[in-house]
C-alpha cells in the first residue's frame, strides 16, 4: 500500500486519509514533515517544543481531514497553516515565551539533504526568493511582520515592544504584505 | 475598479495584515470576520495577502525533523487506524478516549504469565533512573519501555509479525490486580521494529504484557502474550 501511496498526488492521498489510511498519512508526513519542522522550529526555537507542536499538529492533520478544501490551496499550504496556529497557541500559553533567539543563518542543527529531487531543487529557489524579497522591505516593516508571524505576538504587543503607536504597526504590517506581494509575484513563487 | 465596502470600513481599513499574520486579538478577529462578510473589498484584499503569508515559511532554515518524531505521530496515528477499522467505516475520527474494558478472564492471567516464561520471551530485566529523568525498562534485548514525563513508550525491534488479521494489544497489571486492556493496539512495522505510546498507568503497574488480538483488541486475552516486562 505504501509503495502505491508514494505515487499518489497529496490530495489523492487526502482522500485516503479521510477514510483513515495510516499509510497514506506516512507518505504525506513524509513529503511535509522537513518543511513544517523547519517553520516550529523557527517559531518555537527549541527542538522539544518544535517537536511538540509538530505532533500536535499532524495528529490534527490526521483527525481533520475532512476539512482540507483543495479549492483552497495546496495541501503542504493547508499542513503549514496548521503547524503555524498550533504555534502560535503554544507561544500564547506562555510556555516557551522565554525561548532562545532562534540563529537564522548557521543553526548547529542545520542538516543538508545532499540528495535533492527536482521538486525539493525548485523549492529551495523559492526560499530563496522569499528571503530575498523579504530583505526588500524597510526594517520597520519586516520586523513587525516577523514578530507577529514568527514571534506570536499581537499588534498591540508589539505596539507596546517597539513603542510605536497601534495603528501604525497594523499599517506597517498592511503595507510590508503587500510590497512583499509585488516583489513574489515579480517571480511566481506564491504557493498556491 | 475598486470593490464595494461594507459598514465599519473606515475602522478596520488597516486590519487586514495583522488579520492575516494572526495578529489580532481573539475578540477582534471574531470583529474582523464579520466585516469581512459584509465588505467586498476587504476580503479580497484579505484574500490576496493570505496567499503572501503562505509564503512566509519557505524563508526559514530548512531543519530536518528527528526520526522519532515520526515513530510517535505515526504510533499514534496507526493505533488510532485499527481502532478507526475495528469501529466501522462509520466511526468518529476524533481521537478515541482511553477506553477501560471490564476484565473478564482475570483467572487467565496467571496462566498467561507462566506462558511467557514457558516460551522463553520474558527477558531479563533491568530498572534504570528511577530519579526524576527518563526511566528505562528493559525487555531482553529488543524492547524496552520509556517512562519519561508522564509519556510511556515501548520500543521494540526485530519483533515478529502478529498471526494474519491480528494486531498486537498492550495489557497493564496493577499491583494486585489482572491484566487490564488498553487502547494501545499495534503491528511492527516491516523490519520488525515498533514504536508505541502506552498508558502512563503502567509506571505504577506491576506487570505489562503484550499479546496479539483481532482488530480493535480484545476485552479479554485470546492468546497467550509474547512480551511480559514486570514494572515494579
């Protein structure tokens, strides 16, 4: 069954998975698992906690099935819009607020997949395109933008942080989204 | 051109980026929505940032996730699977509760036991950290028991397939007590190795077996266990 899986699209395997076929879901965890580890990681920037939210997340994936709406978006869009939450309500629970500041550049963890699939290839060029246009932003912008996404902080919180009033850090969050926007669609790489 | 407003427009003309990067408070975000119903406008805009969001995490470092973490969503995952099986096409996908079956067969389980030291599967056994870390069972050389912040774990490898249409089912003992069923129903995986959550009962249990059960386990065991690790 697993060998069969593999060849299946995700929303194929989606289908299985609503009829409660755990080997389809192996297959999915496999396609997903690097990407939305990476995403915990960078929010929760601790393996135990990533790896808290990862299981909550894909046991959610797996009981919910049901609601994936491929007019929507695509499944790994759907799988991250999930660890995201699960990280942010695990950031709000105060739990980990303390965390250490996550390096972005040359985590110790860091593993390289010498062997990379066309896909995973073509992946890694548009991760390279979205930090580039995230490095087009004026600091202001990218810095609310991070907080909010990655830190799980609301606007006032970081009203409160970087002492700016809260109109101007919804503004300045609007406004950064939407430059980022034009610079992605410059280069195609919005995920569907 | 531009789309239809609707009420409070002006309000919440500057929401849509914390809306869509889950910045807004909860109460507000509920405020947010049903603004959204009634203007056209915000909603594409809404629509339109969602899918920039969606790129946000293909900034961040690539990590590759530890191994084990996979063992565990999946041991939870494939347990839940036979009990989803055993229950019927029909059955609720939500994740089952700790069921605790009536026993009905404690007489057998003295006679269990002897089975398994009969059949030569009950291992030599050491207890280590019983302090405040990690507590580790052993069960011979291919299994152990991982008791580690209220989370039981048993590991096995090089375990053996169950009979054809069976699964393998954990039972607890308590101190003089019989065996208890638990939700804990598995299949090793195909090189034999198992990975499976285990009620965290059994820290407290005296004795925790293993025996092979028809899909959705047994109220009572039907077959003799092929594992058995006294805990305490």
């Amino acid at each position: 069954m697993a060998r069969d899986a593999r060849a299946l699209a995700d929303e194929d395997l989606m289908q299985l998975v609503r009829g409660g076929d755990a080997d389809a879901f192996a297959v999915l965890y496999e396609r997903h698992a690097a990407p939305a580890y990476s995403l915990a990681y960078r929010m929760m920037g601790s393996r135990s906690a990533a790896e808290d939210v990862m299981q909550e997340a894909f046991l959610s994936v797996w009981r919910s099935g049901a609601r994936f709406d491929r007019t929507r978006g695509s499944v790994r869009t759907w799988v991250l819009g999930i660890v995201h939450h699960r990280g942010i309500d695990a950031l709000r629970r105060g739990k980990v607020r303390n965390r250490p500041a996550v390096d972005d550049d040359g985590a110790a963890e860091r593993i390289e997949d010498p062997l990379l699939t066309d896909a995973e290839a073509a992946r890694r060029e548009d991760a390279a395109a979205v930090r580039a246009a995230m490095r087009t932003l004026p600091e202001e912008q990218s810095q609310v933008i991070g907080l909010a996404y990655f830190g799980g902080f609301t606007h006032t919180e970081i009203a409160a942080m970087i002492q700016a009033p809260v109109g101007t850090v919804k503004g300045r969050m609007r406004l950064g989204l939407m430059k980022l926007r034009d610079e992605l669609g410059r280069g195609a790489v919005l995920p569907t | 051109m531009s789309l239809p407003t609707g009420p409070g427009h002006e309000h919440w003309g500057d929401a849509s980026g914390a809306y869509v990067l889950g910045a807004l408070a909860p109460e507000e975000t509920d405020a947010y929505r049903e603004h959204l119903d009634g203007c056209a406008a915000c909603r594409a805009e809404v629509g339109a940032l969602e899918q920039t969001v969606a790129a946000l995490p293909a900034s961040v470092p690539p990590r590759q996730p530890p191994a084990v973490l996979r063992d565990r969503v999946m041991a939870d995952v494939r347990r839940e699977a036979s009990l989803l099986a055993a229950a019927g096409s029909g059955a609720d996908r939500l994740a089952p509760a700790r069921r605790r079956w009536s026993w009905a067969g404690g007489r057998r389980a003295g006679a269990l036991v002897a089975a398994a030291l009969l059949i030569g599967l009950l291992a030599g056994i050491a207890v280590a950290g019983l302090g405040g870390g990690p507590r580790t069972i052993s069960a011979g050389a291919n299994a152990r028991l991982v008791i580690d912040d209220g989370h039981a774990t048993l590991i096995a490898d090089h375990m053996a397939a169950p009979p054809a249409g069976r699964v393998y089912q954990v039972w607890i003992q308590p101190h003089g007590g019989v065996p208890e069923p638990t939700a804990s129903l598995f299949v090793p995986r195909a090189d034999g190795s198992a990975t499976v959550a285990v009620p965290d009962e059994v820290a407290d249990a005296e004795v925790m077996m293993v025996s092979s059960e028809p899909p959705g386990g047994s109220a009572a065991p039907t077959s003799a266990p092929v594992m058995t690790v006294p805990i305490s």
